[in-house]
C-alpha cells in the first residue's frame, strides 16, 4: 500500500432506489459531465477518483450500484467493507424518499458498524417538481445521524461538496482511529462508534 | 586564350593606345629625375606595348582559321533560314486548323451528352414500358421473382427523369405505364404478403425463403425480416415447447436430470445461434449488411418467451424460490424453525451458474456477430449512425427479458451461495478434528475447500458481479467468521498446569499452597484436559498460519482463473477487471490479519508457557556465585553450576513447541524466547557481584548459551546477545582503563551497544575494580 501513490484509499457505496441519479452523481463527480439517456445501471459500477485534501492524496473507490431490486443482493455483498454509504433519494419522487427506512435497516444489517452514511436528495434543478421538503429530509436525517446534502447532478450543485465533505470527514475518523487503535488493540469483528468530528467546514 | 582577350581590350579601350602621361606634362617637366622618372614611366610603357603587341600578333593565325570556317559555312546558313521560314507558315496553318477542329469537337461533346441522355430516357421510357409489360406477363405466369425485378428496376429509375417524361410529348403513354407499374407495383406487394403468410403458415421452408428474397427487391426490408422472424419464431416456439415438455416429464438419466433445466435452455439458445449461422448468408446476400440485428430483435422476442418458461418451470420444479425464502430467513435469525442442509442446496446453485453461463455465452454470441455485421454496413455511415447502432445493441442484450431472467435467478443464488458457504464452514468448525502427529486440524482444509468451491461456482456462472458478489462474502466468512473461531480459541489461552509449577520450581509457600488448591480441584483430569487445552493452542496457532499463506494461494488461483474467463472474452473489458482486482486486494489483505492473530497468539504463549519457566531458571543465576577463586572456578569446570541445567531445561521447554508448531511458527517463537531471555539475563547479571575470575566463567557461561541458541533457531542470535557479550567483555578486563583499549576511536569494527553509564555500572559489578578508577574514566 505504501508503494501506491496515495495517503488514503477509501470505499464509497452509492445505494438508493432506481432512477434517483446515483450514476449521474458518480459521473458528474469523476468524469465532470452529466450523461443523456443514462440507462439503470447493471449490478455495479466501479470507477476511481483520486482528490487532494489539505495536501494529502486521498484515493476514492466508488461503487455505483444498481437501484432495481433484483440487483440486491450483489449490492448487499459491498456493504461490509464500505467505509462510507451515500443513501440517495430523489426529492421529486416521494415513494424514493419513503423507501430509505428500507434502505437503513439493509445499513443496519450488513454494513460496518463505523460506517460514515451521508443522505442525499438529489434533483434540486426540479424545484417546481419537488415532492419532499427540504425540513423533513433534514429531520429523518438527524433523527437517524446521518449527513444530509440536496443535490443536482444535472446543474453540478453540490456535487464536489458532497465527495469532498465525505473524503473530509473519512480522513478524519481515520486518524481518530488510528489513534483509538494504538491505544489498545481492537478485538476482531468488534466496531467502535466514534462521535462524528467536524474538521473540514 | 579566348579568355584572355577581352582583358586585353578593357585595358586597351582604358588607355586607348595613348600614354597615361600626356605630352604638355612631359614638356612642362623641368627636372632631371622627374625628367627620368617619366622617363622610366614612359619606357615601361612601351615594353608593355609591346608585348601586348607580340601577343595579338600571335593570335592572327587562329583567327584566320576561324574566318575560315565561317566562310564555308555561309551557304549552309542560307538554306536553313529558308527551311524556318517554310516551317513558320506551317505551324501558323495547323494552328488555325486545330482551332478550327477542336470547336467542333466540343460541340459534338456537347451533342454526344444529349444524344446519352436522350438515349437513357428513352431507356428509361422503354424500361417502364417494358416493365409494365413485363410486370403483367410476370404476373399473370406468376413469376414474382421476375415481377419483382421489373418493379425493382421501376424503383431504381431515376424519379425526376420519369418526372420530366411526363411533361414531354408522350405524357399520356407514360402516365398510363405508371399507373399500370403503380398498381403492379402494390398487388405484387399484398401477393408477396400474402404467399409469404401462407407459406409461413404452412411451414414451407422453401416458399418462404423464396417470398422473403423478393421482399427487399420491393423495398419491404423490414416487413420482410420480420415475417422472416416470425417464421423462423414459429419453428423456434414448436422445438422449444417440445423440449420443455420432455424435460418436465423428466424420463431422462438421474444424472442429466440433475442439469434438466439448463440442458432445455442451452438447446433452446443453441437453436436460435444455429437459426442466426443458417440463415445469415441469405440475409446479407439478399437484404445487404447491418440487417441481423433487426432480424435478431425479433428473434429475441420468441427467445426471451421460451426462456422465461424454462426459467419458470425451473423456479417451481426445483422449488427455487422458496428454497431462497427459508435460506434468507434461516439467515436473518439464526435460531429459525426450518433450515435447509446445505448439501440440498448443490444441485440447485449448481444449475443456475450453468444456466447464467448458457445465457452469457449466447449473449456473447449475438454481440459479435451483429457487431461484425454492423461494421460492414456501416463502413462509411457516420459516427453518431455507429453509435446508435452501438447504443440500440447494447440495449437489446443488456435488457432483453433472457438477461432479466438471469439477474433474477442470480439475484437469488447469491445469498443461497452465501448461506451455502456459511452453513459450510459452520460444520466444519462444529467437527473439527485433529489427529496426533498433525501440525493442523481438519477445519482448516476443509474451510478452504468450502470457500474455493463457493467461488468456483460463481465464476462458473461468467457473471463478474456474481463472482465478485462471492469473494466479497468469502472475504466476510474468512475475516469475520473464521478468524473469530481461531481469535475465540486462541483467547482460551495456554494453560499452565500444575505439575508445571511445580516443575518450575516455585519457592514461594502462598503459591505452593494455590497450586495445591487447584490440584485439588483439577485432580487428574484436569491435567489431561489441560493437555488437550495445550495441544489444541498449538494446532491453532497451525491454524491460523495456514489460513494466512491459504488465502494468498487462493487469491493467486481466482487471479489466473479469471484471466482465462477474460481471454474467452467474457466481462466487458477493464471495468470488470477492475471490479475484480478490488475484490481480490480485499480478500488478500485478510491474509495480513491472519499473521496478526498469530503473532498475538505467540506473544501470548511466550508470556504464559515460557516466560513464566525461563525466568526462575535465570534467577538460579544469581544463587552461583561469580565472586570466585581459582579453587571455584576449577570446581566449576568440573561441576558446571548452572549453564548445562539451564540449556537443558530449555530444551525440554521447546521440545514440546518443536513438535507441536510448524517450523515457521517454532522459530518465530524462539526468536521471541531469545529475545526473553537476553533480557532477562541482562537485568540479572546486572544484580550479581564479579571477581576477575567470575567475569571470566560469566564470559563461558554466555559463550555457551549462545552457541546452543544459535543451533535452535534460524535467527541471529548475535545481535540480541550484543549487550550482554559486551558486558561479559567489560567483565573480563584486567584493569578499569582497559576499557579504553576498546572504547571510543579504539573500537574498531565492535559497535557499543551500552551507553557510557551503563559501562560505568557494569565495570562497577567487578568487586576488584574501584570506583574511583571507575569514575575517573572519560568515556
Ligand atoms: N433533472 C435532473 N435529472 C437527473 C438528475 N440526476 C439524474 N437525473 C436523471 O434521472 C434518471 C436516472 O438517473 P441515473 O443516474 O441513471 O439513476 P440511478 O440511480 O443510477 O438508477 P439505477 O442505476 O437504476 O439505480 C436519468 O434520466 C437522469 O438523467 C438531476 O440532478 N437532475
Ligand atoms: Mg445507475
């Protein structure tokens, strides 16, 4: 690892219902374009970005998954070793934003305990369309302890901030980690919880 | 010398056969030396002339010559302007006769252009007129090819011509033509229709083949492909339903049976790949390049519907879906009501990876060869036509119905793999066996069996995401599940057993008096369970390392593995490379958590098997004085007083690990016990006091241990012994200031591993040395 050029590499999993845009974020994000007629992605995706973050080279594997339900359980398999999740729902479908209960109890049972989750509502460009407001996203999102960013993949609004927030706050619980670790060695299997730091606003 | 010449007149014309001194000058002249410097001057001069002179005389004679020649040559010169002249009249003629010439030539171009045109429309006019009549002979002899033709060539003509002729004088003949090639034109159409319907009806290969090569010649591509499919659809549907049938009545071999499903929907695709190779020349000969993929949409239609009902049958014969049910609950709860044997499960997965496999293998089929026939069609179309063509393919393979079928099924064989795969390595734990003489136990063989056998299968499916779905679950199973069973094992720790205490020869009467107690409550038993405790600590540690090098060789197997799969040409290029390389450095990277454990696990058998021994039998040290005379030091000799104990006792200490733990392991514990007892030795040598003599049987004693050492172990010992040699060194010195002799610029290659105080400390063990020599020295 220490011949690879980088400081960090972290896992990113998008997860979230079918058309809600996790592929035009991903696209948007590594690629900086915004694709027509972007068809349902096919099991996963995987693509590689690497940022610079307060000078250190940050290395992000993204894992775009596929929204349809029979791809579940490939998208299951990804969960565990995720470092973060990015629960993505489209603000101008109401039904996407009923789903992420589901979602969070697929979290709850196969992800990493340390997982940092992020919830998105992506689709902002749609203001006249909007179906979930803004307060009562950012409610559920307190109320489960996850971040919450609106997004349009289609403008680029918020796009960069959200990848780079999460590098951020990844690096941070890292170092947080490594310092927890020192300390004493941790038991197989077993997850710490670590309060959420704020270190790049 | 014709060179020459013209210098010679340059310089002539500049002097121009005149003196450069005047003759006024030279009279004006009153001085004898200007008089001879002129003088001088003047016969220069003259000297000059006259070689000028001598000079141009001899060339007279060639000049002659030449006049000579030029003389000779005047009659021939004569005759020749007269030929010029002659030859200019000539040319001036022939000029104005070409002129004259090649006007015409262009107006007779100009006339021949028209005569073709005429020509052509006439053709054309005579064309209609004779397709009109030959389309009703044709017609009435119902000979549609020949019809066809006739309304082919109509087609072809050049509209605006035939435009044109109907505003000519024959308007009226024309028209009539057309309407009669119009009316041809759409009964042939509805009769090729209609012949074509029946003959598909009728199963009448021959006709239909015979309708469908008129089709393009009436312009009817696409009607006629898709009557072609629905023909060839029919076929496809009677085989298929046939087969399902048989395969439902299931009269087969138990052992085809097994594969019954899969078997129907690989002759199914098999069919439809054979229906593509039969029937693709005739298609590229009779309706031109970059027409299969229409006629492979259609096709398709009838696969995925024959496909969905093996696949249904599939589901509810084999009871696939509920077997999925009662893995995923049994999963979520572990305590559940029904639970399915994992051995029931074989068969099952096994069908459905054949089954993905068929699919993708036909998949890849059509992708290529509608790629290869789209590149010929469009070989010059531009790049936004390609890539919808592109666009349009990738569409029809990646969401026709056989493909969701396939997902689904394979959606559903994950976690029933998963649990598979689980439950597996589960029972292996759960009858783990060991027998004597083994360095590892049976579950650790048979995980790994389990483990490659799960991801075997799901390679064998081709899918990448199934595949890579299954090394991420195996990754889980081996870091969570099974490193947890060998962590839980391991965390029960070495037991030091009471006869061992004993042996170790404590002196203190409190922990004499435990031991007694534990004695009590272990009796005999608990030393043989004790023995079974030990044993299985050392297997474990066999374990786990065997697990750490087993991943690796897996990972190194899955990588060529699946670079075969990806020289079929399987997974769509770097993206599944990718996605499997990534799985792969997660599933390698457990390797390195492994070896963590089992240094964990070593570091705790040398602090409760070895360290708690060794120790004691160093402190002995301190009971052997080395505060000694002659007389002592020759007893010593004869009787050693500790080393010989000591060693031996270490090699009843190790024997046991020796036996127990595979080499690798054996000596990275050795290495963690030499480190131990340098350590140790240190600090107890450091207690004693030393005579000169004492130093010198000290020095012995080391030199022993460490040759014994360096015997049982591959690592240099050396190196963790350099303090301590060092210190039997400083303990062997004559005087205090020989240390100087070693010390500083005087220590040539030996590398001081004391600090100067501790130098200080060691020569003050020397009861003979005084400390204030000691002191004195400037280290
Ligand atoms: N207006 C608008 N449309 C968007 C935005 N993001 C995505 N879309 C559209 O939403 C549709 C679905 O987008 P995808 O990115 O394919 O959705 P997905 O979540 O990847 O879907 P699956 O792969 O099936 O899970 C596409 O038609 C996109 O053009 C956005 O920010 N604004
Ligand atoms: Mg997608």
């Amino acid at each position: 690892m220490s011949m690879e050029d980088y400081d960090h590499l972290f896992k990113i999993v998008l997860i979230g219902n079918a058309g809600v845009g996790k592929t035009c974020l991903v696209r948007r994000f590594t690629q900086g374009l915004f694709p027509p007629g972007q068809g349902a992605t096919i099991g996963v995706d995987f693509m590689i970005k690497t940022v610079e973050i307060n000078g250190e080279k940050v290395k992000l594997q993204i894992w775009d998954t596929a929204g349809q339900e029979r791809f579940r359980s490939i998208t299951q398999s990804y969960y565990r070793s995720a470092n973060a999740l990015i629960l993505t729902y489209d603000i101008t479908c109401e039904d996407s934003f009923r789903c992420l209960p589901e979602w969070l109890r697929e979290i709850e049972q196969y992800a990493n305990s340390k997982v940092v989750t992020v919830l998105v509502g992506n689709k902002i460009d749609l203001t006249e369309k909007r179906e979930v407001l803004r307060e009562r996203a950012e409610e559920f999102a307190e109320a489960q302890g996850m971040l919450y960013l609106e997004t349009s993949a289609k403008e680029s609004d918020n796009v960069e901030k959200l990848f780079l927030d999460l590098a951020c706050r990844l690096i941070c619980e890292a170092k947080q980690n490594s310092l927890v670790n020192n300390v004493t060695s941790p038991m197989p299997g077993e997850g710490k919880n670590i309060s959420y730091l704020n270190c790049c606003s | 010398m014709a060179e020459s010449n013209p210098a010679v007149a340059v310089k002539r014309s500049a002097s121009a056969g005149l003196s450069a001194i005047s003759a006024e000058a030279i009279e004006g002249l009153t001085e004898l030396d200007e008089l001879e410097r002129v003088y001088q001057q003047l016969c220069d001069e003259e000297k000059q002339v006259e070689s000028e002179l001598e000079a141009l005389i001899s060339q007279q004679g060639n000049i002659e010559t030449k006049m000579l020649a030029l003389q000779r040559m005047g009659p021939n010169l004569q005759l020749i302007e007269g030929d010029a002249t002659q030859l200019s009249g000539m040319i001036t003629f022939t000029c104005s006769l070409a002129e004259n010439v090649s006007s015409k030539v262009r107006q007779l171009d100009l006339a021949k252009n028209r005569l073709y045109q005429a020509i052509q429309r006439a053709d054309d006019i005579l064309d209609l007129k004779f397709c009109t009549d030959g389309v009703q002979t044709a017609l009435r002899n119902e000979d549609y090819e020949q019809a066809a033709a006739h309304v082919h060539r109509y087609l072809s003509l050049d509209q605006s011509v035939i435009e044109l002729s109907r505003q000519g004088g024959e308007s009226s003949a024309v028209d009539a033509s057309l309407a009669l090639l119009q009316e041809a034109e759409q009964r042939l159409k509805a009769l090729v229709k209609e012949r074509l319907d029946q003959a598909i009806a009728d199963g009448d290969l021959a006709q239909v083949e015979r309708f469908f090569k008129i089709f393009p010649l009436l312009g009817l591509h696409d009607q006629g492909l898709a009557r072609f499919a629905q023909y060839l659809c029919a076929q496809l549907a009677k085989k298929a339903e046939e087969n399902l049938l048989l395969a439902v009545g299931g009269e087969l071999g138990e052992r085809r049976a097994a594969l019954i499903f899969a078997d129907t929907l690989t002759l199914l695709l098999e069919g439809i790949a054979r229906i593509v190779e039969t029937h693709q020349p005739i298609v590229e000969t009779y309706y031109g390049p970059g027409r299969l993929y229409t006629l492979i949409k259609h096709l398709q239609v009838e696969c995925d519907r024959q496909a969905e009902k093996v696949v249904d049958k599939f589901i509810q014969q084999r009871d696939y879906q509920n077997k999925f049910q009662i893995v995923q609950s049994s999963m979520m709860r572990s305590m559940s009501t029904e639970k399915i044997e994992p051995r029931e499960l074989d068969p099952v997965l096994l069908e459905v990876t054949v089954m993905n496999s068929r699919a993708e293998l036909y998949l890849r089929f059509l992708r290529r060869r509608i790629t290869a026939d789209f590149e010929v069609g469009d070989a010059t179309a531009p790049k936004s036509t390609v890539q919808e063509h592109q666009q349009s393919l990738e569409k029809l393979l990646t969401h026709c119905l056989l493909s969701r079928n396939m997902q689904e099924l394979i959606g559903y064989y994950i976690p029933m793999e998963e649990y598979y795969m689980r439950e597996s390595v589960n029972k292996a734990v759960a009858m783990d066996t060991y027998e004597k003489g083994q360095l590892t136990s049976s579950m650790v063989d048979d995980c790994f069996y389990i483990v490659k056998k799960c991801i075997s299968r799901a390679l064998s499916s081709s899918s990448i995401d199934c595949l890579c779905a299954m090394i991420n679950h195996a990754t889980s199973v081996l870091e969570s599940d099974f490193r947890e069973v060998l962590y839980n094992k391991l965390r029960q720790g070495f037991p030091a057993t009471t006869l061992q205490d004993i042996q170790r020869g404590v002196s203190s009467a409190v922990s004499l008096m435990q031991t007694s107690l534990q004695q009590g409550k272990f009796n005999t038993l608990g030393i043989e369970s004790a023995e079974d405790a030990k044993a299985s600590f050392l297997v474990t540690l066999n374990n786990v390392e065997v697990c750490s090098e087993n991943i690796i060789t897996l990972k190194k197997n899955l990588e060529s593995d699946c670079s075969k799969l990806f020289s079929q040409g399987f997974g769509s290029g770097e993206q599944a490379q990718a996605k499997i390389d990534s799985c792969l450095s997660d599933l390698v990277s457990t390797s390195s958590k492994f070896k963590d454990l089992l240094q964990e696990g070593l570091t705790e058998l040398n602090n409760t098997a070895i360290k708690p021994q060794v120790k004691p039998w160093i402190s002995n040290f301190l009971s052997i004085s080395h505060n000694i005379e002659e007389d002592e030091f020759n007893e010593y000799e004869a009787n050693d007083p500790w080393v010989q104990q000591f060693i031996v006792n270490l090699e009843q200490l190790m024997a046991e690990f020796k036996a127990g733990l595979s080499p690798v392991i054996y000596d990275t514990l050795t290495s963690l016990m030499t480190s131990l007892i340098s350590l140790e030795m240190e600090k107890t040598v450091l207690k004693c006091t030393f005579s000169r003599l004492g130093g010198l049987q000290f020095d012995k004693e080391l030199r022993s241990l460490v040759t014994y050492l360096t015997t049982v172990t591959t690592w240099t010992i050396r190196d963790k012994f350099a303090r301590l040699t060092q210190m039997a060194t400083i303990l062997n010195l004559e005087r205090v200031t020989e240390i100087l002799d070693y010390w500083g610029p005087n220590s040539g290659p030996l590398t001081w591993r004391l600090t100067p105080a501790e130098v200080r400390q060691v020569l003050a063990l020397r009861i003979d040395f005084r400390s204030e020599d000691i002191k004195r020295l400037r280290l």
